[in-house]
C-alpha cells in the first residue's frame, strides 16, 4: 500500500475548499451588487418623485407633462399589474361554458 503524504493531501484538500470558496464569494458579491442597485433606484425614484412634484408646484399641469412626456413616473412604474385569473379558477368562459366539442 503506497503511503499518503499528509501534507500533499492538505494541500489538495485546501486547492478543492479555494475553489469552493471562490464561487461563494462571487456569489456574495453579486448579491450584494443587486442590493445596491436597488438602494440606487429607490434613491432616483425618490428624486424624479420630488423633481415631479417641484414641476406641478412650479405652475406645470400633470396633463401638460405627460404631453411632454413627462408622466408621473415612480408612482406609475411601481403599482403591480392588475391579477389575472388562472383557467383552473372556475370561472365562466366567454361563451357559457359551450365548447367546439358540443
């Protein structure tokens, strides 16, 4: 039986955790970046929130805004979608339930 050098196992051992211990980092980081842009986006859209009010405050309409193309963006951009319903909901089809088939 060939005899195991302690150290030149170690050393694997530690190149097998480095690796290991690589793409956890990277992980962390990218993480930590999403993190960061979301803390960034709340900051713009605090600002275009303010900026938008300072404009109606200012003497500028919402509708001569939006003509601009400045619409009341933060609040509009934020609201989640409307639900929807699923097909396994139950509820009634357009057509009363009648189906090619019939």
């Amino acid at each position: 039986m060939p005899t195991i050098d302690i150290e030149q196992t170690r050393n694997q051992a530690r190149a097998l955790l480095d690796s290991r211990i690589e793409s956890v980092t990277n992980l962390v980081k990218a993480r930590q970046r999403i993190t960061d842009l979301r803390e960034q986006l709340t900051d713009a859209e605090r600002e275009d929130k303010r900026a938008y009010v300072r404009a109606t405050k200012d003497g500028w309409s919402p509708e001569e805004l939006k003509k601009l193309g400045l619409e009341s963006g933060a609040a509009t951009r934020r609201r989640k979608p409307a639900t929807t319903r699923t097909s396994g909901d139950n509820s009634p089809s357009s057509d009363g339930g009648v189906t090619a088939a019939e």
